[in-house]
C-alpha cells in the first residue's frame, strides 16, 4: 500500500442484481437535453443543440434505496429521471456501431439537482457543478448486465408519492445511447468504471422532504429514495 499523507477515499460502487461482486465507479458523465420535451421545458431550442455534457463526484451516489437527505443551499431541489449507463471496455473516437459493445450495463437512476443554483448559474454564464454534483446527489438502482437490454426502447417513468410525474420513452431520447458514448469518446477517453446518465424527459419538478421518488426503466429496473 502507497504511504498516503491523509485517508484514501473509499472506493465508489453499484452494487449488481442478483450478485455480491461491484462495479467500481470511476467518473459520472450527465448529458443535459437529451429529450425534446426537456429541452423545451427548460426553454431551450432542441432541434439545434448537439450533446453536452458536466459531471458528478463518483461518491456522490445514493445506493440500495436509501433515503437522500435534502441538500444544502436550495429551495428548488428537482428530480431528473435517467437510465445511466455503465462502461466497462474504455476506449476513445469508439464509432456508433461498436459502441454497445463497451457497455458493461445499465440501471435507473436520478439526477437530483438544485434548480434554483443551476439557473443561477446559466443566468451569469458560470458553471453547473454546484447545481449538479452536490453530496449525494444521484440515487441509483441496482446495475444489470447490459445481454438483454435494448436502451434503444422502453418505458421511463419517475413516480413522487405514488403519482406519476415524468413519464416517455428510450426511444425519445435526441442522442442515443451508441451516440453519446461515440461522442463523449471524442472529448474524453472512456474508462472502465465510468457512468454515463444519458438525460431526463419533461415532468421534472421539485421536491420536498418526505417525499418518496420511485422510477423504473423498462428492462433494467428501478431506482427508489426517500428525501429526508
Ligand atoms: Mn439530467
């Protein structure tokens, strides 16, 4: 073991259905606008815009359906209902057509942001990071082999209390999944460990502590918190 001056962070992970073994969490990549709905909603033009990207802390996930504490420093904390992507053969320029065969697999997941600190923020032109990548700020389920899964296609949805507030399709989404990990493979070199939150459809609204957020993506699963 290297002689490290102060503690070494624990290792970030998600756990896998039906399995003791991890995947180790190397770096969280967001896509923002992926659905046309969002787009507008968030009052931007979604016909024109190719993919951007920020970033989570590794550590910032909320694993096994545990509660999320409410954050710091916002009013306006809301929920963004993603399927997030798990690579696990690296590589950089991947082309579309072999970018499925990097994927290691996938689960449901939330990117929970503080609305009011990232409006702020595009407001003055500064950076997202403090609305995005705060403590705790991305529940996740439990991660499946991605043999079997068509990210191409299926149901995703986010209940609040039992009720249904965001609900489209895979299919919806502006970049796929192949071209956005094509994409983001040109800005950065893909790793083993790294997760891609591929964007969240309309309906995102806020919430308040007490409130429970269920979602599930259609043949990947569910992801679930309690806001305290
Ligand atoms: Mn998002």
């Amino acid at each position: 073991m290297p002689n490290y001056v102060v503690p070494a962070p624990a290792q970030a992970f998600l756990p896998i259905k039906g399995s003791d073994a991890l995947f180790p969490i190397r770096r969280i990549f967001c896509v923002g606008r992926n659905y046309a709905e969002h787009a507008i909603e968030m009052g931007s033009d979604p016909t024109r815009e190719p993919p951007f990207y920020f970033t989570k802390p590794a550590d910032s996930v909320v694993i096994n359906d545990a509660d999320m504490p409410y954050p710091t420093v916002t009013k306006s904390l809301h929920h963004e209902m993603e399927l997030v992507v798990a690579i696990g053969v690296g590589g950089k320029s991947i082309a579309v057509a072999d970018a499925l065969k990097h994927v290691w697999g996938y689960c449901a997941g939330l990117d929970m942001t503080r609305r009011d600190i990232q409006n702020e923020a595009k407001k003055t032109g500064r950076p997202w990071d403090m609305g995005k990548g705060f403590d705790q700020s991305a529940p996740m389920g439990l991660l499946v082999p991605a043999a079997g899964v068509n990210p191409g296609k299926g149901l995703i949805e986010l209940k609040v209390n039992g009720k249904v507030t965001q609900t489209s399709d895979l299919s919806k989404l502006i970049w796929s999944v192949p071209e956005v990990i094509a994409n983001l493979s040109e800005l950065v070199e893909l790793a083993p460990g790294d997760l891609i939150m591929t964007g969240t459809p309309e309906g995102v609204a806020a919430v308040v502590r007490g409130d429970v957020l269920e979602g599930v993506v259609e043949g990947v699963g569910t992801v679930r918190t309690k806001i305290v």
